[in-house]
C-alpha cells in the first residue's frame, strides 16, 4: 500500500511544538551530584523531523519563542543548524518571573542506573501556542504540507495547546495534508485532566493517517484494551500488541498505518529493540534484537522519524518499518536527543547490522 501524498508541496514535513532546552552531566553521571552539564535545544517533535531534514527533505517547525531571550535565539540557531525552516510569535518575557524556554535536566543512566529525567517547565511559553498566531491558508494551502506530525506531548501541553493540536489537524485535513500522531503519554501532563485530554486525543486520533504509540500509549490515551506494558519477554507479546492495534483500527478506521515500538530494558545501555506495524491490511514484525545505548532519550522520535521518511520517499512499507527501527537504533548513539544522519547508508547498515569501518 502507498499513502497517497500531495505533489508540489514546498515542505515534506511541518511540525508543532514548544522548543527547550536539555541539560546533562557529562559522563553518564546523575544529576544530584554534577557540576558540568552539556546543553541542547531539543524537542521530541523537532527530534522526529531530524531524520528528514538531515537527509536533504524540506522541514518547517511551528512554534513560539521569548522575545530577546539568550536561549530563544540559542534555539533558532540550532534549528537552522539542522536545515529547519521555522515561525512563531515573539512573546515579552514579562519579567523575571514571565515566560522562558521550558528546561529539560536529563541524567542519562549508566548500567543498572537508570535514566531519571526532570522536568522544570513552569513558566513555558510554548503552553501558549495559539492557532491565531498562523496563517493556515499559507501554510498548508499555498505552500503546501505532505505531512504534519503531531505529539501528544505538545497535546497535553495546557488547555491552549490541545485546542491549537485539534485545529491544525483540521486544517491539514482541510488542504489533504497527512496527518501523523504519536500519543506519547505523559502521566505528570495527564493528571487530573485525563477528560479532557481523552476527548481532543480521541478526535485528533479520528481524522490521523497515521497513529503511533509505544507499549502502553494507545492504551493510556485512547482507552484501548492491550497487554501490560514492560516487563521481561517483550517479544512474547507481540502477538497480544497485534490484537490491541486491530482495535485501535477497528476504533479509528480513517488510519492507514498503525506502529507500535517494542523495546525491553535489560541495563540502561543494552536493549532488545523492536517494533510491529499495520498497514492495510498488512503486518510487518521487526522481532525485539539487541542495540547498544549510549542516551535513550529520543529513541522512539527518531523511529517516528524513520518512519515518516520513509513514507515520504515512496518506499515500499516494509522499508518504512526497517528505516524506523534503524533511526531509533541510530538515535540512541547520540548524545543529542535526536540523530543526525549522515546519509540513508549509514542507517541501512544499521538495520544491516554492519558496525565496519567505512574509508
């Protein structure tokens, strides 16, 4: 099956989010006990629009910034760095206590050490994202959009952004841009919200293309019967995963793929890795193997982004899913959140499995 795309589109990918920045002790130690950190501009949308952009695919980001911020414009230059067109509104910061660039403080594990991640977002201007603040007849009508990705992250970001999620979707719709969503679940950003935020997920989920989640978020964030999440023996549940995402096409219908990451932990730098996928009427099964991980922060963003490149180039689906799994492998070995590839080989010998020197 081929998804059908719209031709003459100025951009492949367009992505919504709210950009931050990521600090991390050198080293692989924890947080409590570091005094030299390395900082990044990171997103998990940006992190996914990565892989296309790096391979030469046109790439816009949507999103807000701190007017005259130090780290706004630290954020802008790491964008143009990976080949992102981007817009947003300048908001005043508003004082010492107005508005910034929400701060991820990541420790990224080592061993048996888990990774443990912080999140100190009060205060983020992204939660004030507003659909107001883009002209969507430019955009997605003269300049074109092949796909919008969307993240439950940006969803669940506040009550602004899950309404500016929704009317994007519509829009795309609107101009025959494909949708793409990745539930991306977060409990903290769920607490006592898990009504509201069911609905909008629910509706967006309805008029996707393409739906993504990992062991449990079709389940936390659509209702979706499925197998517990975690645990030992992941590749024994894959048959279980299937039954869960024949429901969630049976729920959403308008969806032509439905990918599920598979991924059990067996130390925080050894990982069975695999994934499954639906398309049509057809199943892809990469079975769970072992990767190495240096930071697996941005592992899954970089199988969405796989995958949706592979959408984009007109491959045949079992590619899509091969390339996912490579750009998920691909981004572990990182330090940034999100991989930079250095060209399609360098991912296909991943999924090949040839770690040779290249001269």
């Amino acid at each position: 099956m081929k998804i059908e795309l719209k031709k003459d589109c100025k951009y492949a990918l367009l992505v919504p989010t709210s950009m931050g920045v990521r600090i991390t002790p050198l080293n692989g130690q924890p947080v409590h006990c570091s005094d030299t950190y390395f900082m990044q501009a990171t997103s998990a949308e940006t992190n996914v629009a990565s892989i296309s952009s790096y391979l030469g695919l046109p790439v816009k980001v949507l999103t807000t910034f701190v007017k005259d911020s130090p780290i706004a414009a630290f954020i802008k230059n790491n964008l143009r760095s990976r080949n992102m067109d981007f817009e947003g509104p300048e908001v005043p910061q508003g004082g010492p206590w107005g508005y910034r660039h929400q701060f991820n403080i990541a420790d990224s594990g080592f061993g048996p050490r888990g990774p443990r991640v912080h999140n100190d977002r009060a205060g983020e201007v992204g939660r004030t994202l507003n659909i107001k603040d883009f002209d969507l007849d430019r955009i997605f009508g003269k300049e074109g959009v092949q796909i919008m990705h969307l993240s439950g992250l940006i969803g669940a970001l506040s009550h602004e952004t899950g309404i500016f999620c929704l009317e994007l979707a519509k829009a795309a719709k609107k101009y025959g841009t494909r949708i793409s969503f990745d539930l991306n679940y977060r409990a903290s950003f769920w607490k006592n919200r898990e009504e509201e935020l069911r609905k909008i997920f629910t509706e967006i989920a309805s008029i996707s293309d393409i739906l993504i989640g990992n062991e449990e978020d079709f389940q936390l964030c659509l209702g979706i019967e499925g197998p517990e999440a975690g645990g030992k023996d992941i590749a024994n549940k894959i048959d279980s995963f299937k039954e869960m995402i024949a429901r969630v096409k049976k729920s959403y219908p308008n969806a032509q793929v439905f990918a599920n990451t598979l991924r059990q932990v067996i130390s925080a730098n050894r990982h069975l890795w695999g994934a499954i996928m639906l398309e049509g009427d057809n199943w892809h099964v990469i079975e769970p193997r072992g990767i190495n991980v240096l930071d697996r922060i941005g592992g899954g963003d970089g199988f969405v982004g796989g995958l949706l490149y592979g959408i984009l180039r007109g491959w045949e689906p079992e590619k899509w899913l091969q390339f996912a799994w490579a750009s998920g492998a691909l981004a572990v070995t990182f330090l940034t959140d999100y991989a930079q590839p250095a060209d399609e080989e360098q991912v296909w010998s991943i999924w090949e499995g040839n770690a040779r020197v290249k001269r």
